[in-house]
C-alpha cells in the first residue's frame, strides 16, 4: 500500500528549551484512518504542525506523498494536508460562515461559479448550510469547529488532519463527525486524528500510534488498546467496552472494541 506520510527521527525544541518531540519515526499508509494517541504535553500538536509545514523540522525528515517538507515545498504540501485545529477560534475569522469557507477559494481565484456550488456542498455535509449567513464570533463551540472543517474541506486536500475533534461536541455532534470522516475515508482521503481519547481511537481507528513524552512509544492496530503495560506506561486507560469484557474474562481476541462488535460477542455467548 503507498505511503503518504512518513517521519523520520523527527525532533523538535521550543525557544523556551522544551524538548517537544525527540526522534519520532512512523508511516501512514493513503486511504487509513488514524489515531495519534497520547496524553496531554506527549507532543501531538507539535508532530501534526510538521505535517503541513507549520512547523519545519529542525531535526529529522518528513514526507508527504514522497515529497520532502521544506521551505521550498511548504506551500505544495499545504494543498495536499489540511489541519482542523483543536481550538476553532483559531481558523474561524470571516464575517459571516459562508465567508469564512470560501476565504480560500478566493485566495486561489478561483471562479465564483464553482466556489459557491463547492461552499454550499461542504457546508451541508458538515450540517451547517442553515448557519451561512451567521457571524462565526455567535457560535457555539461545536457549531464553530463544524465550520473550521469545512474551510478545510473545501480545499480539497487528499490529507486531513484533526486535532482533538471531538472536543466539546454533544454525543450526537461527535456521532455525525465521525460519521462525515468515515465518509471523507471511503471516498479515499486518508485521515489523521490527534486524541487523548482511547475510545475513540478504538471506535474508529485502523491503525494506532503511542506518543509519549515526545518519542513514539508504539504503533500497530487497535490490539495495542488492550496492552495494559504499554497504556500503563502512556498514562492511558483500557476503551471502556473492552475494559468491561476483559473484567468479566473474556480471551482478549474476543474482546471487542465497538458496541457492534460487543453485540455480536455477547449473541454468541447467549448461544
């Protein structure tokens, strides 16, 4: 499978002396859906910031599509890798919704025709083309970070990257994210989400990736949310519906990870 991500012995120091990541190595292959997993201060926010350019590496390589992130190609890499910060107030400035998505569309000259019909399609995926005449500063929370998604997906990019998503949305906000990423993935974006959440990386990633304290602590699929010394050891939890059936017994390749696959466990045990 091609690789569209990889890292390799990334480091990366604030002016302050902060040692913020210090030789992360990985890859993320196109079409995936994964989870950088770790607790607050283990360097996600930093690492995603190298992916577009934000950040350049001080130490280290990174790649994009076989591309190399440097000053040179920045600009490039930016097109193909957008980032939905974790604070909205961050990307959200415009005067009113509909402004603000089609900012970048503009940017690019793109023709008005097609910037209106690509606005109006995103906004209504994201479920806030009732909200495009709205002032972004009135919003809620959750609404707001709705409406950065969508200034990144209209650009197109094959990469998104979110960090903490899920971060103040109501359980039926969070169920329709999710729900718009697992469609983002089927039409062959390949997603990248920065989370402290285990169960959310259990309900949805396809591969998992450990950080802590800077350094990758391990990478592989989602049986790395049932290592109890490796969570242990990342300050991290057991997914809750796991937890549950690991406690009353169950092998662990037959604990599940999802309610559906709680479901299907618990119907073959009654039988």
């Amino acid at each position: 499978m091609k690789r569209v991500i990889e890292v390799q012995d990334l480091s990366y120091r604030y002016p302050d002396g902060t040692e913020a990541l210090k030789g992360v190595s990985f890859s993320i292959d196109w079409g995936t859906k994964t989870v950088l997993l770790g607790p607050n201060g283990s360097g996600k926010s930093t690492l995603i910031m190298h992916l577009n350019g934000v950040f350049l590496p001080q130490k280290g390589k990174v790649f994009v599509d076989g591309q190399e992130v440097t000053k040179k190609t920045e600009q490039t890499v930016r097109r193909k890798v957008g980032i939905v910060f974790q604070d909205p107030d961050d990307q959200v400035f415009a005067s009113t919704v509909w402004e603000d998505v089609a900012f970048g569309l503009f940017n690019l000259g793109m023709q008005e025709k097609e910037i209106k019909e690509r606005v109006e399609e995103v906004l209504k995926l994201v479920g806030v083309w009732h909200l495009r005449n709205r002032i972004p500063y009135h919003l809620s929370y959750g609404e707001k970070k709705k409406v950065a998604l969508a200034g990144v997906l209209v650009m197109e990019p094959e990469i998104v990257v979110l960090d903490e998503p899920g971060t103040y949305l109501d359980p039926q906000g969070k169920r329709e994210l999710f729900w718009m990423l697992d469609e983002l993935c089927k039409n062959r974006k390949t997603l990248l989400i920065a989370t402290h959440d285990v169960d959310l990386a259990a309900e949805w990633a396809d591969k998992v990736i450990i950080l802590k304290e800077g350094r990758v602590l391990k990478e592989g699929g989602k049986d790395l949310l049932l290592e109890e010394e490796v969570l242990a050891e990342a300050n991290l939890v057991f997914p809750r519906i796991s937890e549950l059936f690991l406690r009353a017994g169950f092998p662990k390749e037959k604990v599940p990870f999802t309610v559906e696959e709680a479901i299907r466990v618990l119907k073959g045990a009654i039988r």
